[in-house]
C-alpha cells in the first residue's frame, strides 16, 4: 500500500485539513529462469543504460543516449531515440 500525505484546503471557514491518501502498490514484477522474482520496471531501466546506485553519495554510471531537458519550471527525460 502506497500512503501520500498532503494538506488540502477545506471550505467551510477557509481552514487547512491533513489528508494521508492510500492506494495500492502496483508493480510489474516476473521471474528468473531460477524462479526468483524480477522488478521489470528495474529490468527495463537497466537495460536501458541506467545503473543501480546503493549509497547516496555514489555516483552512477553513464547513461547514453538518454536527454535531460531542463526549464524554469519543469524538467523533462527523453528516452534514446530507437532505430
């Protein structure tokens, strides 16, 4: 299960109430040949350029191909263009 807190303006008397959202946690998961469960999202990323990082402070590897466009206000990932 998935919780997000925000805080949500309430209208009657203008005042600001917590609300914590629940949702069920959907993941795209497989299995190895020797049966051990495999995240596909993690598996598409991986092959895809990106690497796993295990410390905060670790860099991760090079992922070519892939842009990162950046704006004011927003930034956007592009995926390498496939030929």
């Amino acid at each position: 299960m998935l919780a997000r807190p925000a805080v949500l303006e309430y209208a009657p008397g203008r005042r600001f109430r917590p609300v914590l959202a629940l949702e069920p946690k959907v993941e795209l998961s497989g299995r190895t040949a020797a049966g051990e469960p495999v995240s596909l999202w993690t598996s598409g990323l991986l092959e895809r350029g990106f690497t796993l990082v295990r410390t905060g402070g670790e860099l991760p590897g090079r992922a070519d191909g892939w842009l990162l466009q950046l704006a004011p206000d927003a930034a956007r990932l592009l995926a390498p263009m496939t030929r």
